[in-house]
C-alpha cells in the first residue's frame, strides 16, 4: 500500500498548469525569425559573377536559414516553458535606476566618432573612441588609456588595410600611415 502525500486531484492540477512564458523570448524570437528571413531575401538579390561556383549568395543563405531555425526553436522552448536561468555570480541590483549620465557619455563619444572618422581618419578617431569609451565606464588612467586607444585603432587600421585589404580612412594621418 503506498501513501502519498498529494491527492489526485492535486496532482492532475498540478500537470494541467501552463508552463511560464517569458515574452521578452518570444520577441527575440521573433525578432530572430525576422531578421534572418530578410537576410535570406536579400541574399536572393545578390548578383552572380561569371565563372563563380559559389557565388556571393551561399553564406547569407546559410546564415539567414540558421538565424530563422534558431528563432524558431526559441519558440519552441519559450513554448514548452524553458526559462532561462540567472547566473549564480550576477551582482546587479534591479532596484537601482539605469545610469543614463554614463549612456549619454558613451552615445557622445559614439557619435563624435561617427562624424569625425571620415576627416580625422580611423587611427585617431579609434583612439578617442577607446580613451571617451574608457573615460565614460569610469577610467581615470587617462595616459595608459591614450596609448592601449592608439595601439588598438592603429593596428586594426593596419589589419583591415594590409590584411584584409579593407579601406579605412587615413584622415589627416594620409601619407603617415
């Protein structure tokens, strides 16, 4: 004779409840589906180069497809009830308001980069955008900030240019570089 503590009715209750729905999934699912069906129509547009097995179309249909598979089955899991869980480490209190003096910092240097790049050139405009990015989350190191800024956007400067033979703009650095 087993015993137990739930009755039946408590159990069948219990199996019939929907599972939790998180919407923010559902959004970013789709969100997901989408984005990668517009990159797989678009990928439908590209033109096809003469004596090209591949083409420039197969990995945005490869990405396109994949991005829609995986909203897809974030549907699916938001469905079923899959929630995701916190980190165990995370240290940040809800209760406390968005910093919006610091978002405002970093969308000024954002934007500043944007509308000098093309006239300062990448090289010193990477840099300001690392040492004002820097500045912003609270940095005071303004000397290590200024050469880590300088080392970073000149090397990538040079990677894109040299390596992957991107043009970035030189600016005012043309000729120097």
């Amino acid at each position: 004779m087993s015993t137990s503590l739930e009755t039946p009715d408590a159990r069948t209750s219990a199996e019939h409840t929907p599972p939790d729905r998180d919407m923010a999934q559902l959004g970013l699912a789709a969100m997901l589906v989408v984005v990668g069906a517009y990159t797989f129509y678009e990928a439908t547009t590209l033109r096809i180069g003469f004596g090209d097995p591949v083409g420039p179309r197969l990995f945005p249909y490869v990405i396109g497809a994949v991005t829609v598979l995986l909203g897809l089955l974030l549907v699916v899991a938001t469905f079923r009830g899959d929630v995701p869980q916190a980190e165990g480490g995370e240290d940040i209190d809800l209760r406390q308001p968005a910093d919006w003096v610091t978002v405002l910092k970093l969308v000024g240097v954002l934007l500043f980069t944007v509308l000098t790049i093309s006239f300062v050139g990448w090289a010193l405009s990477g840099a300001v955008l690392f040492v004002g990015s820097a500045w912003s989350l609270g940095s005071r190191t303004l000397v290590r900030d200024v050469i880590v800024g300088l080392v970073l956007s000149v090397s990538s400067w040079y990677f894109f240019h040299e390596v992957l033979g991107v043009i970035l703009p030189a600016g005012i650095l043309d000729g120097v570089l």
